[in-house]
C-alpha cells in the first residue's frame, strides 16, 4: 500500500492550505513578526511581497520545521514529575527527542548567525557585541552534546542496569561525569544571560527583514530547547544520580 506523500509546499500555497498540512507553520509565522489571523486565502508569495520578506527563506523556515514537536508529552512530565521514570528512560527521552532538534538548530544558529552579522552587524551593533558568547554557547553546547551521548548516558544506562555491586571505580566515573554536566551548564546559561541582556531578549523592529527574524528566531528556539533539557537534567537526572550514589 502506497502512502499519501504531502503537496509540495511553493511560494503560491495558500496559508490556510499551509496550515492545514502544519499544524506548526502559525506558531512559525507569529514568532516571525506575523499575525495570520483572517490571512488564509493569501499565498505565502503575496505575505512575503507586502512584508518584504525573501519568499525562499520563509518556505526553506517552514519546511525545515514540519511537525516539528520538542515538547515533552504530558504522560512523560507527569510520569517525571511524580518520579515514575527511570534515570535510563529520562536519558533515552533526552537523546530521541530534544538533542536531535538541538543538534539540528545547533547548525543553523553556527551558520545563520556569522552571516547576519556580516549583513547587519552595523545596523544592529549588539551583533558584533553578543558573538563571542554566541561562539562560547554555540561550541560548548555541541562538546556537551557529544559528551552526554558517548559518554554520560551510557555510563548513566550501564549504571542503572548493574545488577551486582557497582565498582568504585564507575561510581567515580558517573560522580565526574555529573559534576562535567553541571559545570557546562553554568557555562552555556552565562552565556545565554549575556545574550539576552545585549539583545534586549532578542527582540527585533517591525522594520527587520526575513533574514534577521529567522536567525534571531532559531537562535531564540535553541535557547528555549537547551532550556527544556537543561530543566530535565538539573531537576530530575542529576539530583536522583546524585542521590543514588
């Protein structure tokens, strides 16, 4: 049996017709600066002719995110929330579902950034301002990525697994490993704070083009995801580690 592929999405699909295949594409567009309440029979060509916006940007935006869900489910933060899920399963969830989507934003933000800057760094000085913490987060966050999946997580599974008496040896392992991720995280979240605070939150004028929304945009989602993981890390999987060893 042959499944159904989707439409391809072109600069004349309407946004009601856009919509109805993205259930995500209206949060995209609002975090963009537009407001597509009563919009629906125009096409993204005509939005993009009146705002000004390059038409291949938004539809290369609006794609890359289709269905694109970062959100815990709510039976995992309940299960979390009433210490239902194991350290092994809260691992699992992270590396399937949030590091994926962090990776990817993670490209992005390393390539889009460096090239607003060059176009708009005089126009919008805090550019220039914010990159070395922009770099500082960027770098740091892509070591303890690959940190956490070769070599935390699975310390954390083979520890949550040992069925005789756990080495002291591996304890030691998993208590460094722990103070390593806590360690990064204090890094990125400084840098996280000097970026909001020279950006003014990574607001932006109604005048910005497409280019300059989409950049802050991604780098606003990185930060809100790495937000997510982080708040699952430092309120369940290190405390229970912590306590268990």
């Amino acid at each position: 049996m042959k499944t159904k592929q989707k439409d391809v999405l072109t600069a004349d699909t309407t946004l009601g017709q856009i919509f109805n295949r993205n259930s995500y594409a209206q949060e995209l567009l609002r975090s963009i600066g537009f407001k597509p309440d009563g919009q629906s029979e125009k096409t993204l060509r005509q939005i993009c002719s009146e705002r000004q916006w390059s038409e291949n940007e938004v539809l290369e935006w609006i794609g890359h995110h289709e269905e694109k869900e970062t959100t815990p489910s709510p039976t995992f933060v309940e299960n979390l929330f009433n210490n239902d899920v194991s350290v092994s399963e809260v691992c699992h969830y992270l590396k399937k579902e949030t590091i994926p989507e962090i990776e990817t934003l993670l490209a992005k933000v390393k390539k889009e950034y460096a090239r607003v800057l060059k176009i708009h760094g005089i126009q919008y000085p805090w550019l220039k301002e914010a990159a070395p913490y922009v770099d500082q987060l960027t770098d740091k966050l892509q070591y303890l990525i690959y940190f956490e999946k070769m070599t935390f997580y699975p310390l954390v599974d083979e520890y949550s697994h040992q069925k005789e008496k756990i080495l002291d040896r591996d304890v030691q392992n998993l208590k460094r490993s722990v103070q390593i991720v806590r360690d990064d995280h204090q890094t990125i979240q400084k840098s996280i704070h000097h970026i909001n605070r020279l950006s003014n939150g990574l607001n932006y004028p109604e005048s910005a083009c497409s280019t300059f929304r989409i950049a802050t945009n991604q780098l606003r989602m990185l930060i809100d995801l790495v937000g997510r993981h982080f708040d699952i890390e430092d309120k369940h999987l290190l405390p229970t580690l912590e306590s268990k060893l």
